[in-house]
C-alpha cells in the first residue's frame, strides 16, 4: 500500500497530514523506504511506544499486520476516527481492509480472473 501512498502523497498531504508508522527502529525503516523509492512519505517508527499494539497493527503473539488508522485533532485533543477493522473480517481468504487506499487490487477486480489466488506483492 505504500507504493501507491508514495505516489499520491503531495497531493494528499495539501489536505492531510500523512504518515506511515512501522514497529521497527527508525532507521531501518527509512532505509526500506529508500530502497522502495518512498521519497513523498512521512515515515515514523513506534519501536519506543504501544502505537502498534493499540490500534490493532500488531497481534498478541507480536506479529505485525498491515492497518490503516486515520485521527483528528479537536479542540486540542487527537482522537482515532477510524481504522480498517476489516483486516479481520472472516472473508475469503484475501484482506479487504485498504482496499481503497490500494488501487492494484481494485484493478484486478476488473479482469475475468479477478484478484487470482497465487500471487501477492512482493516486498
């Protein structure tokens, strides 16, 4: 999902701010970052804070899970206005959940074989 972040984030972020928030310390993170072409993005690391763990980004066990969460400052105050719960939703087998902010899937849906079941991007 990032790749396509990437590619809207200057237009995006003349609305909103934007972030991407990894578990791992900072500094492998932006060096993925690089290495992926993410030059738009606002990359922060949680390695030092609960972020992931409290709004649903890792499971009990420490595994990390791909979530998106959107907050909004009022009056002062920042409040968790929503976040992609459908991650887990029992479907059919493929995650719904950011379905809108990545549009690779939603190109797929558009074909005769839809979104196939053997192949998943790469990192």
């Amino acid at each position: 999902m990032p790749d396509t972040l990437n590619g809207n984030a200057a237009l995006i972020s003349k609305r909103i701010s934007l972030a991407v928030v990894a578990r791992s310390p900072i500094e492998p993170v932006v060096d993925f970052a690089h290495r992926r072409g993410w030059n738009a993005l606002n990359i922060l690391s949680s390695s030092e804070n609960s972020f992931q763990r409290d709004y649903f980004g890792q499971t009990d066990d420490g595994s990390q899970m791909p979530m998106a969460n959107v907050f909004v400052k009022d009056d002062g105050a920042v409040h968790h206005f929503w976040g992609s719960e459908m991650l887990y939703a029992e479907l059919d087998g493929q995650p719904r959940h950011a379905d809108l902010l990545w549009p690779l899937w939603n190109a797929f849906d558009l074909t005769p074989t839809g979104r196939g079941s053997d192949w998943y991007p790469s990192i």
